[in-house]
C-alpha cells in the first residue's frame, strides 16, 4: 500500500474518525473556487478532496485521464485548477495536462508527483512533491489562484 501523503500537527478524517483541524486557519471562506483532483489511488485522492473541502473549495474527482477530461469537456463545470497525479496509469499527468489544455487552454494546472524535482513540466505549470502537508498544499493551492 502507498503512503499516505498528508501530514500534519492535527487529525486525518477517515471513516468513523472526526473531521481534522488545522493549527492556524487562513481565512479563505470567501473561496468560492473549484479544483478538479485527478488521481487513480483512491485513499489518497479521499484525503486531497478533504482536504481541499476543509480549506473550502469546491472540489470535483476523477480517477483517470479519461474522466477528467469528461468532466473538462463539460461546459457547465468551471474549474478553476487541474491537480494532478504525474504517474497516472494509460494518460500520465503530461499527456492529460497537454489535452486538458486544448479544452480549456488558461486552465491552471498542479501536478502531484513523489519526483517533484526529476519531472519536467511546462513553465506555466506548477508542482508540488509528495509527500506534502496540509499547510503546503493550502499555500500553493493559494499562490496558483491568487
């Protein structure tokens, strides 16, 4: 089983377990933006999305390439951010990024990689390694919306 990618000084919602609380909580209430999460493991796309619904996003899933693009495709789904796995099985992250782009061509776009600083990734696309914290992937999440 993969590691769980989140870390932090307060608690991991999982089920049958309460929900998790920050240390310090940047006021982002006002947020009204939605990311698109991509990531083929289950566990570890359960924790991104709580932990983006936490942070007050709206957040939409897919597992794969294929349905995110679906969802991308979609015309009634505004989507402020693209985050990624780079290791998708079939389509990687690359390959998704290159054809969400032609759907969507200033959607930003985060890829979520265990190899951070060996991917190679367009210049107007961002990265975050894993593992990452909470109090990570809040500022960046942040600084791509800002």
């Amino acid at each position: 089983m993969r590691h769980l990618l989140m870390q932090e000084s307060g608690k991991i919602r999982l089920p049958g377990i309460p929900r998790f609380h920050f240390s310090e909580s940047p006021a982002m209430s006002a947020n009204a933006s939605t990311i698109l999460v991509v990531e083929d493991d289950d566990i570890v796309r359960m924790l991104i999305v709580d932990v983006l619904e936490e942070l007050e996003f709206t957040v939409l899933e897919a597992e794969d390439g294929g349905e995110a693009l679906a969802i991308l495709a979609d015309s009634g789904n505004a989507i402020d951010l693209m985050m990624t796995d780079h290791g998708l099985p079939g389509m990687d992250g690359r390959e998704l990024s290159q054809r969400a782009r032609q759907l969507r061509p200033a959607l930003p776009i985060l890829f979520a990689s265990g190899y951070a600083e060996t991917i190679d990734v367009p210049s107007d696309m961002h990265v975050i390694g894993k593992p990452f914290s909470i109090d990570q992937l809040r500022d960046k999440v942040k600084s791509i919306l800002k």
